[in-house]
C-alpha cells in the first residue's frame, strides 16, 4: 500500500506501509504543522478547504482524492487512551459489522422508535435514530471488556497494541503521531516498522530535533527538513 501526503509549499511525499519520520527542524514550522494539525483532527478545518496546509491521499487507484476517513490524527502517544469509550466504541462497531443478530436487533429498535414517535408526534417529518453504541460503551466497561496494559514496559509495548489494535478493529490506513523518535530505540523504531508492514498499515510521525544524517542503521524512510527549509529524503 502507497500512500502520499502534501504539506505546503514541499513536493508530495510518498509513504509506504511502515513507519516514516517527518523531521521539521525549524521549530516554527514544526509548531505551525502540530497546531494545523489538531485543527483538523478537532473538524475545525474543512476536508475541502483548498487553502489547508496538510492532505492525506490514502487510495492507490484515485491517487488524486483525498479521503480523511481512512486517516486516525492520534497525536502525542502520551495522551493516547487505548481503553477510553471512543476505542470501545470501535470494537463495537467492528462486532456489530461482523454479526448479523445485533444489526437486526438495531434496525428493528429503530424502527420500533419511529414508529412510536410518529404515532405521538405526526407533524415531524425526518426519521429518527436511537444512538445503541451510547450506552453499550457502558455496558462493555462494566462488563471488563479492555485492553490488558499491564504487561506494558515502555512505549514500545504500548505503540504494538495500538498497532494491533486499529489494525484488527478499524479500516484505518494511517496513523499520524508527532513526537515518536524522542520516545523510542532505534531498535524499537525498526522494529515498529516491521511490524507496521506485516499488518499493511501506515503510521507517520512529525518531529523536530538536530539531524544531520539519518542515524546509522535505522531502517525506515525519514524526511527531514532543515531550518533554512531545504528538504532531505532517507
């Protein structure tokens, strides 16, 4: 799987499966990319405002359109929460889409509330829909449905769930972090990336720190770009 990504003013990169560094040297450019960043990840910057700095193309055969869906804005690994409702909300989903007694179960729920609804209230028109992933994240959490992070001894351990875990619950196709390098062995880096592309997924991660080379042994692909913004490509 190839993927691309354009940051402005910079030619596309293009990204394999695997682990791949974005190093911006220049500490403005690298701050005005993260706070970019989280203003997509919270939808305040439109998928087609043409004028965004930052595009994911993440589909080989129309390599031209852009799809935000297949992408996960996770941020820094720190404030990840593997075992937060938004992760079990995934597993429901991937547990419904597999089983066709629980969706059965939800389009007859809906269906029952229409009906009752429009008997009591018949001068609304739109249909509405009972939300069933809403209280279920509950009952999952009551029912000790979680990720085992006991056995975690580093961040390594914790970035192999989170690999594990999009790749078995969601059809993700990128991952993007900041701040990988400066919590990870070069070891650990190499072997994340292998990893990554046993499973097929992409994770990217922006950074900023003093690089000259790329570091002696270190098996993934690494952009870096300098403070005078020339661009480097490992």
């Amino acid at each position: 799987m190839t993927n691309s990504i354009t940051i402005f003013p910079y030619q596309p990169f293009e990204i394999g499966s695997g682990l791949t560094l974005f190093n911006f040297q220049n500490k403005s450019e690298f701050s005005q990319l993260i706070f970019r960043l989280h203003n997509l990840k919270k939808h305040t910057t439109l998928t087609d405002d043409t004028n965004r700095i930052l595009h994911f193309y993440t589909d080989p055969k129309n390599p031209f359109d852009e799809n935000i869906k297949d992408v996960e804005l996770l941020g820094d690994l720190n404030s990840f929460d593997i075992n937060s409702a938004t992760q079990l909300k995934i597993i429901l989903k991937k547990v419904v889409a597999n089983s066709t007694i629980i969706k059965d179960e939800i389009e007859g729920a809906n269906s029952e509330l229409n009906n009752l609804v429009f008997e009591a209230i018949t001068q609304y028109t739109v249909p509405l829909s009972m939300d069933f992933y809403a209280n279920f994240e509950k009952i999952l959490k009551a029912k000790g449905v979680f990720v085992d992070t006991s056995k975690w001894q580093n961040y390594c351990d914790k970035i192999m769930d989170v690999i594990s875990f999009y790749s078995e619950f969601s059809s993700k196709k990128l991952l993007v972090f900041y701040g990988l390098e400066r919590l990870l062995s070069l070891d650990q880096l190499n072997e994340i990336d292998e990893y990554l592309k046993s499973v097929d997924l992409t994770i990217i991660s922006l950074e900023s720190y003093p690089m000259l080379l790329k570091e002696k042994g270190l098996n993934i692909k690494v952009y870096s770009i300098d403070n005078d913004h020339v661009r480097f490509d490992y």
